[in-house]
C-alpha cells in the first residue's frame, strides 16, 4: 500500500469512529438503510422498518408481514457497502429477523521501500445478523441480536461474536415510543496480530413523537451514553430527526447529528456536516428511499433503498 492510499484509508477509518478509543468493525456503527440515514440514525424506535434490527432487535417485534429491505451506500472515494435485511413471524413463538452488511474498501497496492509495485490487496468486512423480539406485556417488547463479524485486510483476517439487546416502548393514545438499545456487546474471536480490540460498543436511548394534527413524526436519540464522560458531555451526542408526509407517495426527512458535526468540523468551518435530507417514494407495494448525507469538507455520502413486503 502506498503512502497516499494509506493515508486516505487510515483518515476513512478515523471517520467512522466518535472516539479514539481502540476498536474495531467500525463499519457497524454507519447507517445502511436510506431512510434511517435521512433522519440522522434516530432509530431506535422505528417500528414499521426491518432495518430496524440494525438499531433496536425489539423493534422488530412490531413489524407485521413479512418485510425485506436491500440498500447500497455509496460513500467517498470507491468505498461501498451493501445490506439486507427481512423478518417475519413464528406463529406462538416470536418475531424472528435477518440481516446482512457488507463494506468494501476497494483496492490498494503493494509498495516495497523502493518504490516498486508488486501486486494489488483488498479489503472488506462482514456481518450477519440474527435476531429475536416478543413481548413483555401491552405495547411492551424486548429483542436480541446475535453477530458474526469477519474482517479481512490483505492477507489478515479477524473475528467476532456480538449480541445487541433492546426495549420498546408504545405509549399510543400519545402517539408516543420510547427505545432503548445496547448494541454491539463481545469480543473478538480472533485479532489481525496479537492485539485484542473492542467492539463499537453504544448505549442509546431515543423518543419519537407523531404530531396530532400534522403529518410529522419527530425523533431525539442520546448515543455513547456507556462513554466515560460527564453527564452532559454524554448529552451532547444527540441525534435528531423530522419525517413529513406530503401525500400517499411522498415523504420528506430532515435529520442532525451532532457529534459528526463536531467530529467533521475543520478549523471553524463545519458547512452542512452533520445534517442529512432525504426523500421517500411508496409505490404500489414498494417503497424507494433516497438519503443524502454531508461529511462537509470530507464529501458527502449517498443511499438507496428499496423495501418490500413478500
């Protein structure tokens, strides 16, 4: 790898992670699905989504049918990353989900210290996810995850096993749900070299609103509450967002996350880091959700979703 391609990966890697801590399988902690991005990540208490699983395993307890969910990120440089994600319903057992995410760097060069090219590597990294969710009593619901995670750079590779744990919350003569999620709970199974990392441990707690006389849904996340920080340095971890629907087709999303703005402001200058927008389609049985979302001075990022129910 030369210099130049390792500088861009190393800055890419730096991205993804809040902190400074060590770990690793950052890539778990982006937002694949489209609409989850459009409002900043605020989705830990969806309930009409499978990508759901990806934020809160007892949202999928909600979700009626049996719904699928494929998306394509486009991120910068040749950076790309794809998921799937589905549930459906085991008759006086539960709600069961499924999911996959992938990522994959592109390709980079072996350089030896004389400046001579001798061959090309890749790199891309892997989870799939199974999940659980039934009810703890009225409008009640719990769920869990379990992980396999698989990493490979070149010619070395790591592994993973991790659990994610939720609740959900329906208080719906308020229009109201409250979410809670601990994800990504383990250890490595097998490290690159000899160092064991963490995973991209997050503690989240969210609320969400339906307007009563307007058709907006709004949404408040606290993220990295198990961070080691004052109380209200963990509050500024904030995510926030806003779904209007305009018509039967039509739905807008706005959403701020405001530790990637902090994160992605260089200097004193930030632009429209942090902020997301994005548009949904419903057509027929399909929905087709586009988001956008601004890394400023760094570039931008773009999704695509298609869902369906089978």
């Amino acid at each position: 790898m030369n210099k130049t391609n390792l500088l861009v990966f190393l800055i890419f890697l730096l991205l993804l992670s809040n902190s400074f801590a060590q770990s690793t399988y950052d890539f778990l902690k982006l937002d694949m699905s489209a609409r989850a991005a459009s409002l900043a990540g605020s989705y830990v208490t969806n309930d009409d989504d499978p990508n759901v699983i990806f934020y809160n395993p007892a949202g999928i307890g909600l979700l009626h049918g049996t719904p699928v969910s494929f998306s394509f990120v486009k991120h910068v440089l040749d950076i790309n990353l794809a998921s799937l994600a589905y549930s459906t319903d085991l008759k006086n057992i539960g709600r069961i989900g499924a999911a996959i995410q992938y990522i994959n760097y592109g390709t980079f060069s072996y350089i030896d210290d004389n400046g001579n090219k001798y061959g090309t590597f890749g790199a891309g990294e892997l989870a799939a996810t199974a999940g659980y969710s039934n009810y703890l009593g009225e409008n009640f619901y719990y769920g869990a995850n379990l992980k396999v995670i698989y990493s490979k750079i070149a010619d070395r590779s790591s592994s993973a096993l991790a659990i994610d744990v939720g609740l959900h919350y329906s208080l719906a003569p308020q229009l109201m749900n409250f979410g809670f999620a601990v994800t990504n709970i383990g250890s490595q199974l097998s490290e690159y070299y000899s160092t064991k990392e963490n995973l991209p441990l997050d503690v989240v707690f969210g609320v969400s609103k339906k307007m009563e006389h307007l058709p907006l849904t709004l949404l408040l996340e606290f993220h990295n509450l198990n961070d080691n920080n004052s109380f209200s340095d963990k509050l500024k971890s904030f995510t926030f967002g806003g779904e209007l629907v305009l018509s039967r087709v039509l739905r807008l999303r706005i959403g701020y996350d405001n530790a990637n703005r902090n994160d992605l402001t260089i200097g004193n200058f930030a632009g429209l880091a942090g902020f997301d927008i994005g548009l949904g389609l419903v057509i027929s049985n399909y929905n087709f959700d586009y988001g956008y979302s601004s890394l400023g001075l760094v570039g931008s990022i773009n999704r695509i979703t298609v869902s369906t129910s089978l």
